[in-house]
C-alpha cells in the first residue's frame, strides 16, 4: 500500500478555516494517515472525528498530489466539507497540540512541503466561495 494521506477544510460560520497544531511549530487541516483497506475519503472522515470530535459530510477533493516528507513518497488528499456537526475539541492530545480557527492561511506556518498547496488554496476560488453548512 502507498503511503497516504487525507487533510479537510473545514470553515465556521466567519468563514474562518479549522487549523490543528500537529507538530512542535507546524499547523495543518484535520486528517492524516490512511489505513490498509481504507478509501481516501473514509480516512477524512474518521481522521477529523478521531482527532478533534467533528463529523464531516458531503465532502468535496479539491485536490491530490505527491508530497515528500524526508525520503517518503506520500499521496496527499484534501477535501472541502460542505456540511459538519460537533463543537471541534482536542481528542488526541498525544498527538494534537492546539486548535484554532483563521481567517488567512498565512497566518500560521505550515509544513515546508505543503506550501505550494496552501498558496493554491488561498487563491482557489472554490475555497473563497464556498462554506461549511453546521448542523
């Protein structure tokens, strides 16, 4: 199995994008690893209710691609939810350091490798038009 990943954008009501602190100085969309068996979009959606107790809906890729982190291949997927229930709130401490909405990705700093995706997305019209439905 290839190593992959699934990363979702989630917004509130202002718009803001749900960041997650997962590494000492790094932020990054809910999601990660994908296990044996598992789709990427099934991944999405256990990684963001494993990691921070939001059930996300009628997801949508934005976007795929190859990423390198150290000699590793991985297969990244992100996704934009249209619709989520649940108040966000940190389940893996072990693993999530902090949470935070943002109104402007570059606000925080993102894993080196990801910058060329973030840049996408800031400017993506589908990021800047769409929004999360909250039940």
């Amino acid at each position: 199995m290839e190593a992959a990943f699934s990363r979702v954008i989630i917004k509130d009501t202002r718009n803001d994008i749900l960041v997650v602190q997962d590494r000492a100085d790094d932020w990054n969309f809910p999601g990660g690893k994908q296990e044996a068996g598992e789709t990427p979009l099934e991944c999405a959606r256990r990684e963001v209710k494993e990691e921070i107790g939001i059930d996300v809906g009628d997801l949508i890729e934005i976007y795929n691609g190859s990423f390198y982190f150290g000699d590793i291949k991985w297969q990244g997927y992100f996704y934009f939810a249209n619709a989520a229930s649940g108040i966000p709130i940190i389940n893996e401490v072990d693993k999530i350091k902090g949470i935070q909405f943002i109104s402007d990705l570059k606000s925080v700093k993102f894993h080196s490798e990801l910058s060329r995706i973030i840049e996408q997305l800031s400017g993506s019209k589908q990021l800047q038009t769409s929004t999360t439905a909250w039940k």
